[in-house]
C-alpha cells in the first residue's frame, strides 16, 4: 500500500518537471522568436551596420590614397578642386537688388533712402558733370564775324590825315620809285608824318598783329561779311589780337617807311579785300 502511494507521489512529480520543463521550453522559443521579429522589424534602413561601415571605411581610404596617388604621377597637384561644386548667389549682396526693396517708397521712413543708396562705394570717385568742350579759336572766330557785318554803302572812316600817295591799281602797274618798277598795287598808301595817329576805318575785330619786311609792323582788322582791312608802317601799336574796336578808335601811330618804300617817303599802308581780294577803297573813305 505504502509502496503505491510512493510509486504515485513520484511519477506525479516527474509530470510536474516534465511539465516545468516543457513550460520553460516554450516560454524560451517564444521569446527567442519575438526578439528575432522585433529585430527583423527594426531593420528598415535605418541600422547602422557598424561591421559593414568600418570595412568600407577602409576601402574608402584606400581608393582616396590611389587617386592621389594618381594625380600626383600625373601632375603633382593633388588639392581638391571645389569651382563647381555649388553654384550659388550671396544673400547678402544681392537682397535690396532681388527683392527690390530700394524701389519702395514710404513717407517718413524711407525718405533720403535712395540717395544714400547712390552714394559711390568708398574708393570710387563721384562722376563730374559733363563739361562743354572750350571753343576753339576757329570757332571762336566764326562766331565773331557772325556777330560782325559790314557793306560798302556803310562806307570808311579815313585812316590817317593825308593825301592819297600811291592809288590802288590792278588794272594797270603803277611805279614803285625805290624798287624802280611798275607793279600791280593792291593798297593805297597815303601820305602822312611819321608819328601821326592811325584809326580803325570801321567797327571790327584785330585778327593778327605781325611784322612783315616790306610793311614793317602790321595789323588786320576783321570787318564782318568776308571784308578785312590791313594797316602796315605802323608804330606804338595799341591793340591787341581779338580787340574789339569801333570807328575813329586808335590803333597806333605812323613809322618811319621800310626799305621798300624809302623813296616814296613816310606813309600808312592800308589794303581793303572781300573774300581774300583786293578792293579798291578809295570811294569808300
């Protein structure tokens, strides 16, 4: 009796190991299997393959190190270029021109804004206004005998006091005494004393102040209309080039006559032309 009831106590606890150990099998499969879903279900992309990595850093590595070394078999640069890597426009500098901000107007707030914005940047100089070109003496001159004008009926103020010593004549040749010859004679000289006062025979402008071996020292006066008057043996010229002068104004005094005109005598040389041709004057005084 007492043996059967041991026989049964003992296979009642071989059951319950059984049955501890079958639990404890199951409860370890189960968890072996939720871990290996847990960890199939984490790895979407995002785990690192720290294994993976290294062994690629080292390949990585190494074909960097091949480059250079290729480059440097090549041409000895090995500096890595970054011209194209980005293309790109600075925020900064191109902000107020992109969005436009400097065209914006608003009373009491921006006002002055746009002038200082067209300051020049520092180092740069500000631009000078345009300056009109000087008017050549050319121009100068055209504009003057614009403003001048002159005709034969207005007539001439007689130059100096005296009589006609040697008429104009280009039709025939007059005799020279000192040169001891007839020539053309595109002047009239007048008779005068050495020191009598020359004047402008019209309202004009000096055009040249010069010396010439036959008339000594000389001007030309500018009438107006094409018409110059020519004065030569003169002395204490008082005019200068450009003067303005009117009728009757002095322009120098009478000087002792030039070679050429030793014989003839002391005298004011006085030529009038039209367009560069001489003019016979002497109905004009």
């Amino acid at each position: 009796m007492r043996k059967n009831r041991r026989d049964s106590i003992r296979k009642e606890r071989i059951i319950m190991v059984a049955s501890s150990a079958f639990v404890l099998a199951a409860l370890t499969m189960t968890g072996l299997y939720m871990r290996g879903q847990e960890a199939k279900q984490q790895d979407d992309g995002y785990t690192l393959d720290f294994a993976a990595l290294e062994n690629n850093g080292d390949d990585k590595l190494q074909e960097i190190e091949q480059q250079q070394a290729k480059n440097t078999a090549v041409g000895g640069n090995t500096e890595l270029s970054t011209d194209n890597d980005l293309d790109y426009m600075p925020l900064e500098e191109n902000l107020s021109e992109e969005a436009g901000s400097h065209l914006v107007e608003i009373p009491g707030l921006t006002d002055g804004v746009e002038k200082e914005a067209k300051k020049p940047e520092s180092g740069q100089q500000e631009e000078a206004p345009e300056e009109k070109p000087a008017e050549s003496p050319e121009e100068d001159s055209r504009q003057t005998a614009a403003e001048l004008h002159y005709n034969e009926e207005q007539g001439l103020t007689r130059p100096v006091d005296g009589d006609i010593l040697m008429p104009y004549s280009m039709d025939g040749g007059i005799y020279f005494a000192t040169l001891d010859q007839y020539k053309y004679n595109p002047a009239t000289m007048f008779a005068a004393q050495e020191g009598a006062d020359v004047v402008s025979c019209a309202e004009g402008r000096v055009t040249r102040v010069f010396e010439d071996a036959e008339l000594g020292h000389a001007l030309s006066i500018e009438l107006g209309d094409g018409y110059v008057a020519t004065y030569g043996q003169l002395a204490n010229i008082e005019v200068e080039k450009d003067s303005r002068v009117k009728p009757g104004d002095k322009i120098g005094t009478v000087a002792a006559p030039s070679k050429y005109y030793s014989l003839e005598g002391t005298n004011l040389y006085f030529k009038l032309e039209k367009d560069g041709k001489p003019v016979n004057a002497e109905n004009l005084f």
